[in-house]
C-alpha cells in the first residue's frame, strides 16, 4: 500500500485534482482509496456522481463503537475507488484538526488497514496547520506529500505554510513529491509558481490548465477522468498517475521541505524587497527582524526565534484556571461549573482539599448543599471536535433545576483551545431563564496566564455581584485577599476578627474565604477594607477595588509579630476612635509576651542563628530573637521574586547577604557554626550539633507569630540532637 496526501489553500481545487487523480489510478488498474479531510466533505463527491455521503464523525457522534461498521461510512465510486468523508464541526465551533484525529483513530479500529488498497489518497484542506491536519504527514500515513497550489499569493503562501507543516514534523525524512499547479489563466501564473518551485527546490510536476472541460464534469457530477477520458486534461492526470505509481516503485524521488521565511515570499512572489516599515512593527513588539537582504532564499537551516519574554519566561505556578476557581469556589452558596475535560476539575479539586479545605467539590449532579461545589461539563472527544456547547448548556440545565442561584463558569485550556464561546453561551442560557445569576470567567486553562492572574480574574468576576448602591456602615469591616490556601486561614481570621472585636468593629465581608454570595453583594457596606496580604495579587486587588468601587483600604495588611500588631491595632483604633480600647488590649498582650519571653529566655540567650528566607518580611523573627538575647550572626534572603522587596526596621543590625542559595548556606553552616539554622526549606545536611528549624511561608498573624516560634525553639534545643529512633535500634549516640 502506498499512501499519498494532498494538501492545498482552500477551493484552489485540490478535491477536483485528487478526484480526478484517484479516478486516473484506478483506470491503471490500481485499487483505491480516497479520504477526504476537510470539514467540507465535499472531496470524493465527483467520484459518487455528485453524491453527498454521511461522514466519519457524524456517524461516530449517531452510534455506538460496537454497532460501528467500515461498510456505513465507505462508499464505492467511479471506477471502483473506495471513498471516505470525515467530516467536521460547523464552522466557527470545535476543532476541526481533532475530527482529522478522531477519524483516523476511528477507521483504524474498523479496519480500514487491513484492506490491501494499492494507493490510499488523503485530500486534506491546507489552509489550517494545526497538529490535527498533520496527521497524514505521519509517516504512518502519508509516503509522499503533493502540494497543489495555483499561482495567487495567498495560494502559495498556504504552500509555504504546508511546507512548514511538513518540516516541523520530521525535516530528516524525504516526503515531498512535488508541486501540482492548478492554474487559475492569471498573468504570470506560470512563472510565479515556478520561481517558488524553484526556491523551495520542488519541481512542478504537472500544470493543469483552467479547462471548461473540468466545469463540464463538475456539473455532471463526474470526474472528467470518467466522461472525457480522451481530452488533453485527461492526459495530464494520466501521466500524474503515472508519476505517482513510479514514487511508489522508489523510480521517481522525493525531496525535502525547504520553506522560505516570510520576507522571503514577499521578495519572491510580490516581487519587493520587505514590507515598508515591517521593521518598526517587529521593533515594537521587540522581535529580532530579519530582512529580505539579509536572508539566505535557498537555506534550510533557517533558526526559529525567541523573544525575550520566551527565553526568560518564568514556569507558569499553577494554571489561571485554577486560580480563578480558587476564587469562586470560596462563594458558599455558588456552584462553579468546570467548562473543560473532567480531569481538570479533579486536578483543581485535589488542589483544593489538599491544602486544608476539605469537602470542597463532588463530580456529576450537583448537590446543592452548604458546600460550594464543582461540577465538571466533562468535556470529551466530541466536544473537542463539534464544540462543548451543549454539554455546557446541559450542565447549567442540571444546575438550575438543581437549584442553584449563583454560578460561575470558569473555561478551561481545551475549552479555549477550540474557542468555546462560554460568554455568548451563558446569555443564551440567561434569555431562557432570566433573573438568574450565571457569570463566565473565561481564563481559557492556562492560555490567558497563571494561577495568580487566574485568582484576581476570579475575584474581578466574583465583584460583579455587588450592588453598588449599598451604603456603609459604622465600624463594619471587609477583609481582602485571605491565603485560602494556607493551614492557618482560619486561625488567622478569627484573631483578626477578635482584635477587630475588641474595639467595637464587626467584620462585613471576607473577600473571598467561605463568603456567602449576600455577604458578596453587600460589600459596600464596609465602612473600611482590610487587605490580608501586601503581595502582588493583593495589590492588584486594592488598585482594582479603588478604582471600580471606590473602596477606602486601611493601610496596613494583616500584622506578624509583636511590634507590627501594636502599631497595626493603634492606627486602626486612630481611625475608629477606640483608642483606649486599643491601648488595653495591647497592655494585656504585653504583659503575656513579655512573661513568655523571660520564660524561656534563659534557653534560648546567646545562641547564634542563620536566618535564610524566601520571604521579604523576617522583622517579626527578629523582634523575638532580640528579644530573647540570641545573636543573629547571618540574614540571607534567597534568590525569589518577593525578596526583592525586603524591608527591615533593624537596618544596621544585620549581616545581610542576597541571592542566598544552597550553596552559601552550606558554607556560612560550616564557616560560622550557628546553633540554630532557620529557613523556608531545610537544607538536607545535618551538621552535628547545629539545630534546624522551618520558617513558615504564611505566618500566623499576631502579637504571639514570634513567640510561637521561640517555644518549638526552646522544645527543640530540650531535645537529643540525635533521638534514638534514627539509629535504626536505638544506639546510643554517647557510647
Ligand atoms: S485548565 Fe489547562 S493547565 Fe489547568 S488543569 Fe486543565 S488542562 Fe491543565
């Protein structure tokens, strides 16, 4: 079996080339079979006497695997050539290039290789060069690649395009057979195709002219192979079988793809140097550009190029899906449906309950319960292929009757991939059942960035429920930007809400940590916002809030350590009036502290500590190792984009070092030999007799965050270095 592919721009006429083609071998005897891979399905309709047949994918989306048969989707045409459509989405839905795999999965399964055709003929539409549309370049597939082409622009740069396609896929196999002009009667169309041909080193193997012969046909509904098997154009597709049937028999070769770059094309076909002012565009975009000039025509080892933001691109941390899903998840009284493949709502889910919030989500039928849940459209192949249009459609049904008053859709990368249109698909849905409440968030995966761009496009799209006409009110709080994800957000909420609730102020909404969706839409009656954390995403928060709600921030986030809740909890008493309040409190807090600290500083004085952080913020670690008179002989801030913004009061104080890797650490362990090494990862060596601790990356919030760790520190110095359960027995280290 020999299998050749032809692949050509849209309507140049590569279904009329390869019908008559597929007609010319089989009156040579040969046994064929031709597949048409293009949504159109119109390929082999020449061959059937201007027939229309059902396609591979219709007929896979109408019946079962088990009742499938080769005999429903292959039909006998002209001259005994097999024929095979396999079909598409509508336009503007699904993926076309994943019905071009599907189908071929699809006639494997059924056999289709085990019938000994002589040639099998793939006519594939060469417009669109995603991996779908490749898969007859595989070498599998196809032997040998024909590129028909007339002589206009963009009929060529299709070509250029399939050459691409062909040399991005394996540039070390021989798999081009040549070009096929099919002549549109342009001036100079000859010549054009020719000097393209001749500068991608591909010779023309046939030239067909423009023929009235070939609309005579057509409106037959026949080849011209079959009702003018004696014309001149007749002849043409004869000698073209013929060089087909010498490939085959390894008489006639196979080249190369060498395709040009585009400048290249544009010197070659239009005749022009560059395109006038291309340079200040690529500029602009700060891409390298290489003009005409400086460009080798005839080259096939052309470098593909980065731009800056590639090479230094950052790995993405975690994918904007899953941020913005952290975001609506935390609305109680919401259900989030997951517009993508199950798999997605499993890997967000387990993301989810991993890091302490349990329970959080359930596949199939929504459960309308206290919960917030997730509810996966479950997207599979045929959604990939037609559009996941009426799994959405069908899942927010379900969710609706269920009960659900609020929903989010998040997409996810296979929903944007094939363009899933969630944002016109939910105003259907709200047209047929208006007053309810459905918002798209369209992250589309990781397509649009990463899980923090993801979260504040969450929250961006949780906003949209509030009411703006709400009024605030005295001493009502919100809070912003909780880490939902760390162990001690809860922990951390109640403290705050009980200094809160010490000076008389009532907390209105948490933005967003189990929020309820009233909660959400009441926001506007804080009378004042507190932001949790100072990071980026927080920030991007605040600025979005300000701007769009007009909302006042207080200007400190949530305070770490003794020193930073006291001026935290005086600033906020300043602006509420309750400073006596404030001033007991932190009287009372003093006095614990300072008890606590006397306590076990007798343990702990003297020792000399290695600080090493990811984290901008070592203050409060500092406070409470002064405090208890150990001698902090190293501060060494590691190489992280949040380090840059480190900030300390004990400025003059510190051995500071930055960039502080694994390396330096292992070396100051050996050089300084510190008593106690604290950092956001242990380091795995053990240095007898130097104490290891972590630094948590989320600490607890507080006037206590410092002294809470200064207790495991005085614990952990009360131990054997060495415990006995690490010798494997119990020997012991002393003997
Ligand atoms: S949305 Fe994309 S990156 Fe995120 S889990 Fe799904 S496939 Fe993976």
């Amino acid at each position: 079996m020999f299998q050749i592919a032809l692949y050509g721009k849209g309507g140049i006429g590569k279904s009329t080339v390869s019908a008559n083609l597929s007609a010319a071998l089989a009156m040579n005897g040969k046994s064929v079979l031709q597949i048409g891979c293009d949504p159109k399905h119109d390929s082999t309709r020449l061959l059937l006497g201007g027939a229309s047949v059902p396609t591979v994918l219709d007929y896979t989306r109408n019946s079962l695997p088990g009742e499938r048969s080769l005999e429903h989707i292959m039909f006998e045409g002209y001259c005994g050539v097999a024929c095979i459509e396999a079909g598409g989405p509508e336009p503007g839905v699904g993926c076309a290039g994943r019905g071009i795999l599907t189908t071929f999965e699809v006639l494997e399964k059924l056999g289709i290789k085990e019938i000994p055709f002589d040639i099998v003929l793939y006519d594939v539409l060469g417009d669109v060069v995603c991996g779908g549309f490749a898969v007859p370049l595989r070498k599998d597939y196809a032997d040998a690649v024909f590129i028909v082409t007339s002589g206009e622009y963009m009929a060529l740069y299709a070509a250029n395009n399939i050459l691409r396609g062909v040399r991005n896929f394996n540039d070390r196999v021989l798999r081009v057979a040549g070009i096929i002009h099919n002549g549109r009667g342009l001036l100079h169309e000859d010549m054009r195709v020719k000097a393209f041909a001749g500068a991608v080193g591909l010779p023309v193997v046939v030239s067909i002219p423009r023929s009235k012969d070939f609309e005579d046909a057509e409106r037959n509904g026949s080849t011209l192979m079959e009702i003018n098997p004696d014309s001149d154009c007749a002849e043409i597709f004869s000698g073209l079988a013929g060089y087909v049937e010498r490939i085959a028999d390894g008489s006639a070769k196979l080249y190369p793809a060498c395709p040009l770059e585009d400048h290249e094309m544009e010197s070659m076909i239009l005749g022009r140097e560059t395109s006038p002012g291309a340079d200040r565009y690529y500029r602009k975009a700060g891409i390298p550009y290489e003009s005409s000039s400086s460009a080798s025509v005839s080259s096939c080892k052309r470098n593909l190029f980065l731009t800056k933001s590639m090479q230094h691109k950052q790995p993405l941390k975690g994918c904007s899906f899953a941020g913005a899903v952290t975001a609506t998840s935390q609305v109680t009284d919401a259900l989030t449906i997951v517009h993508g493949p199950r798999s997605c709502s499993h890997i967000v889910s387990h993301f989810l309950t991993s890091t302490s919030l349990s329970s959080r989500s359930r596949y199939g039928t929504p459960l309308p319960d206290k919960q917030p849940v997730l509810l996966s459209t479950d997207m599979g192949e045929k959604a990939f292929i037609f559009g996941g249009k009426a799994e959405l459609m069908s899942s927010l049904e379900n969710a609706l009757m269920s009960g659900w008053k609020n929903i989010f859709v998040v997409s996810t990368c296979p929903a944007g991939l094939i363009g899933d249109d969630i944002g016109r698909i939910v105003n259907e849905m709200k047209q047929k059942y208006p007053g309810t409440r459905i918002i798209p968030v369209p992250v589309d995966g990781n397509i649009t960035g990463d899980f923090s761009q993801g979260l504040v496009e969450g929250y961006r799209k949780v906003l949209e429920m509030v009411d703006t006409s709400v009024r605030p009110e005295d001493g009502s709080v919100n809070i912003v930007g909780e880490k939902v994800l760390s162990s001690n957000v809860g922990a951390n909420y109640e403290l705050i809400s009980d200094l809160l609730g010490k000076m008389g102020l009532k907390v209105n909404c948490r933005l967003l940590s189990s929020t309820s969706a009233d909660d959400v839409v009441h926001f506007k009656r804080g009378q004042l916002t507190l932001l949790a954390h100072g990071e980026d995403s927080g920030k991007v928060l605040q600025e979005y809030l300000e701007n769009e709600f007009g909302t006042e921030f207080f200007g400190l986030p949530f305070p770490v350590g003794f020193r930073e809740t006291a001026e935290w909890v005086e600033l906020l008493a300043e602006r509420f009036s309750a400073e006596d309040a404030a001033a007991e409190l932190i009287g009372m807090q003093r006095k614990i502290y300072n008890h606590e600290i006397s306590r076990i500083r007798p343990l702990l004085k003297g020792k000399r500590v290695i600080i090493c952080s990811f984290s901008p913020n070592v203050d409060w670690l500092l406070e409470t190792a002064f405090d208890l008179g150990m001698h902090v002989i190293k501060v060494g801030l590691a190489v992280s984009p949040e380090t840059v913004d480190f900030r300390t009061r004990y400025v003059g104080m510190l051995s500071l070092e930055y960039d502080y890797g694994a390396d330096n650490r292992e070396r100051d362990i050996v050089d300084m030999a510190p008593d106690l090494v604290l950092s956001n990862y242990m380091t795995p060596t053990q240095a007898e007799g130097i104490y290891q601790d972590s630094i948590p990356m989320a600490p607890d919030v507080g006037f206590m965050s410092g002294l809470v760790m200064a207790q495991r520190w005085s614990r952990l110095f009360r131990l054997p270095f060495i415990e006995g359960w690490k010798n494997d027995g119990g020997i012991c280290y002393d003997n």
